[in-house]
C-alpha cells in the first residue's frame, strides 16, 4: 500500500503561534530557575529546536531515545535506547515529546525519570490525540488536541518518513 498526504490538519502559521506560545508560558514558568528541556528522539527534534529559539531562560538541552512496547501484561515497558548525558537528581526538568497517543511511553518515562529525583518535572507534547490516550499523564504544556487519526509532519514520521514537512498533515492511500 503506497500513501500519500491527503490533507494538512494544521498549518505552520498555527504551529509557529502556539509553539511561541508555549515558549513564553515556559519563560514565565521557569524565570530565575534552572532548567533542563529533555528531548524524546526522534520526533520531539523539530519542536525542541522551534522552541529553543524563544527561549530567554537558564536552560540546557539533553536527548532520549525510547521504545514502547506493551507487553501481554498491561503494565507495558520502555526500553531505553540513548539515555541522558546529564544527572537530573536535583534539577527542574521537562519532557518534550512530539504526539501523546495512548500515554504508555510518557507515563513510563515518567516514571523512571522521577525515581532519579528531579526536583520537579513537567510534561510538553505538541500534538495530543485525545480520545487514545488510556494511560493518564498530566501534560502541562498541550499544544494541539488532534483526533484519533494517524498524522505525519512537523518531526512525526511513516516508516521514518515525512518528518520534515513544516505543518501537520493526514496520510490515505495513494
Ligand atoms: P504512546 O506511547 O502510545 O503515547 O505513543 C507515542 C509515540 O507513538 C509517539 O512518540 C510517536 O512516535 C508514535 N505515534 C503515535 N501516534 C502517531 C501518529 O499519528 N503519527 C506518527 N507517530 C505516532
Ligand atoms: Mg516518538
């Protein structure tokens, strides 16, 4: 089956408002305070970088990269493929991921990242399917609600493909 995109959900000048949005929610939140933006890799790399550009805070970058797999069992399992370079114990951190689907890869992350003692730690998706998600994580920062429709574009990828499109975009059969 070969696809193609077939319409765009949301359009770059959306993007670009509500990430500089965040961005300034984000400098009032964090004024005077040290913080670490962790990027889940791959797709989190386009609006980390968007993001980074608006910010005027004491802030320092780190990567993940994580697989989700659920497990015949329901509590489900991350495996960690790149882990920080950073210690967090201490330190004021947030997530950054692209899209929440069903929450399993934001809540395991979370907690694991909590048992190395931050001393807090926040939660950004750009893109939040919202009937999907059954595993409940708080996010802070929610840039879109989308339907439960399988999107690419804006650092979300087909078969690693498609992450460079500036906006939001829906596949269907070519
Ligand atoms: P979750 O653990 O089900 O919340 O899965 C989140 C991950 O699934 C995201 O980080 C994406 O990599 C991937 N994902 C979920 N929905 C989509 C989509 O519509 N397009 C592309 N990737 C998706
Ligand atoms: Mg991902």
């Amino acid at each position: 089956m070969k696809l193609k995109i077939s319409k765009t959900l949301i359009s770059k000048e959306e993007i670009e408002d509500k990430v500089s949005e965040i961005a300034n929610s984000i400098n009032n939140d964090y004024k005077n305070k040290e913080l670490i933006i962790i990027g889940i890799l791959k797709g989190a790399f386009i609006v980390i970088s968007d993001l980074a550009k608006k910010l005027n805070i004491d802030v320092t970058f780190d990567f993940m990269s994580i697989k989700s797999y659920e497990g015949t069992s329901s509590s489900g399992q991350i495996k960690i493929d790149k882990d920080l370079d950073t210690d967090i114990t201490g330190k004021h951190i947030l997530i950054v991921e692209d899209i929440l689907d069903t929450g399993l890869t934001l809540s395991h992350l979370k907690n694991l990242l909590e048992s190395r003692n931050p001393e807090s730690i926040e939660m950004l998706c750009i893109f939040v399917k919202k009937d999907v998600a059954k595993n409940p994580v708080h996010i802070k920062y929610k840039g879109f609600e989308i339907g439960p429709e399988f999107v690419v574009g804006y650092g979300l990828d087909y078969n690693g493909k498609f992450r460079e499109l500036p906006y939001l975009a829906v596949l269907s059969e070519a």
